[in-house]
C-alpha cells in the first residue's frame, strides 16, 4: 500500500531561530485517521491477540517489503515525543538535550502536544528560544482527541520524517552525556529496520515530590540524588524503538491499522507499540548506545479517572514493579 501523503504549512522551531512560533493545528493533515467504530473495541481485542501471537492474522496487513538503505557519516536523528499533563517530565528530556548537545549528529526534538495542557505549551514556548548547536525544535499541536491515541502522532512523524532515523520515545527518557553521538556511532552502516538500547539506566518508582517541578515550566535537570540503577533491555520497547528512516516512510507506524488511528476520549493504552514491532517482524536489535536514563513515576498524568481507579493504577504498578525488581 502506498503510504498517505503528509502535507500542512506547519513549520519546525530551529533551536538557532529563537522567534519561530508554534506550528499550526495538524488535524486536516491526518488523512489516515479514522472516525470511531461500533465494533472499536472487538477490533482492538483481535489486532492484540493477532499481534501477540495468538492468532494467525498477519497477512491482512502488508507485507514489510522496505529494503532500508546503509547510511555513514554525520546522520541525522529525529525523536519524537508526546505530551499531556507530563511537563514535569519533559523539561527533564528537552533540559538533557540543552545541557548534553550532540556533536557528531543532527537531532530534530518532536514533541506532539495540545494547547489545552497549557504548561506544556508554556513549556515548549520557552524551549523554543534556547539555542543549542545541532538540534531543531519541532511543535507539533494536535486536538487532544488524536494526541490521546499516541500512534497518530507517531504515525505522522513516520511518514514525514526527513531523518535518517527516527527514535520513539515518551517525555520521561533523559539523553545523557554522550548519548545521541554514541547512537550516530553505533548506526553507521546499520540497515536494521529497527534497534533499541542494549541497557538503560531507570529510578525506582518515584512520586511526584521526587521529581520536582516548580508552577513555571523551566529546562532543568532531574532532582539531584535521584539514583539510577543499569537494567538490560530485551526488545525494542515503547519510548526504546529507534526506526531506519527508510522503514518508517515507507511502512509508517501502525499505518494501516484503523484501530490505531483513531481518536479517543482519553488518552488510550499504548498497545500499538507492540503491534508496530509485529508488523516489522522483528523485537529489534540491541545496539550500545551510552547515557539512556529514565525517569519512572508512579503517577500517570496522562490517564484520568475518579480517585479509586487511580489508585488501584498506583497499586498495580507498585506490585508489577515487585514482581519485575523484587530487589
């Protein structure tokens, strides 16, 4: 299937042009996105036991026929993050950018936001007069409805990334001293469709006093005394998933997937990242990639509900949390 063109007049904020102002509303350059089903639920029930295995499904879907091509030298890399009621979070990962500003690569900084999380938009507002030699600021708004079903966005950047690979990520991963060189390092000549950090470097599940955040947005860095312990990585997951740019134009992300192009009343369980390694047929590979930090929180911003189902969100995570570091 060919993918589906992106086009708008919306313009990226360079790090190095202070007085660029916030890109336009995306929603009429979404032309994949999908009105709300009837039958959205039971959909979303087979393409999760499709692309966990338990059905034989893959072959409604097309094929992965990219054949990416090997880059070498100075690549460029675009990260892609999403924001809602995650502020606190995300002036730690743009604050990471500004204190370790990549040398031998050129980094595009994607975040999709809505104006109706105005600190976030404050936020993005002051990053986008800092400078920082070799990384573009790039805003991109969305109605809250196509930012809550995470793909979308993910989806758009895929088809109309110009970079030579394009990094998933979430608001809660910190690019250290040395990361973003380390990655154009480890992916030269690479024609992986996809790769992921052999280990990063994760807190304990921290409350939002431990993370800090004052009422005005600022770049900063992460609460001093926060300890960080090295865990393996295993699969290319969610904010870990790092695209041969060649890949992601072609096959976009969760492109063809109705179910994941939809929008949703609240902001939806991001399922999609497992259907998006399904499609490509491949967990990922793991590459060395220095300085990968993440910020893991207790309290979920981005879900809303009545106090009780909060907590039993908080609950769960503590035991899940247990059950994967019993240490």
């Amino acid at each position: 299937m060919e993918a589906a063109s992106v086009q708008g007049d919306s313009k990226p904020l360079d790090a190095r042009d202070p007085s660029a102002a916030l890109c336009d509303l995306l929603a009429a350059d979404l032309p994949w996105v999908r009105e709300p089903s009837p039958w959205h639920g039971l959909q979303s029930e087979f393409v999760r036991r499709a692309a966990g295995g338990l059905l034989p499904l893959r072959s409604l879907w097309p094929a992965m026929d990219v054949v990416p091509a090997a880059r070498e030298g100075r690549l460029s890399v675009e990260l892609v993050s999403h924001c809602w009621n995650y502020s606190h979070l995300l002036e730690c990962q743009l604050g990471s950018l500004v204190a370790h500003a990549p040398r031998e690569v050129d980094v595009t900084m994607t975040v999709y936001f809505s104006r109706e999380d105005a600190r976030t938009e404050r936020l993005l507002e002051l990053a986008a007069a800092e400078r920082v030699e070799g990384v573009t600021w790039s805003w991109r708004e969305l109605p809250k409805e196509l930012l809550f079903r995470r793909s979308i966005g993910r989806n758009h950047a895929a088809l109309s990334t110009t970079a030579d690979w394009i990094w998933f990520t979430d608001c809660d991963v910190l690019f250290g001293d040395g990361c973003l060189d380390g990655l154009g390092r480890a992916l030269q000549g690479r024609r992986d469709p996809l790769v992921f950090p052999a280990v990063e470097r994760l807190t304990s599940l921290l409350e939002d006093e431990a993370l800090g955040g004052a009422a005005e947005p600022r770049l900063r860095q992460p609460e001093p005394g926060l300890e960080f312990v090295e865990v393996p990585v295993t699969k290319a997951k969610g904010p870990l998933q790092i695209t041969h740019g060649d890949v992601a134009r072609g096959m976009g992300y969760c492109r063809d997937m109705a179910v994941y192009q939809r929008p949703e009343p609240a902001f939806a369980k991001c399922r999609e990242d497992t259907a998006f390694r399904w499609l490509l047929g491949t967990q990922g590979v793991p590459v060395e990639v220095p300085g990968v930090s993440r910020l893991r929180h207790i309290s979920k911003g981005r879900y809303t509900g009545t106090a009780s189902g909060s907590l039993l969100r908080r609950t769960v995570r503590r035991a899940q949390d247990w059950l994967r570091h019993p240490g």
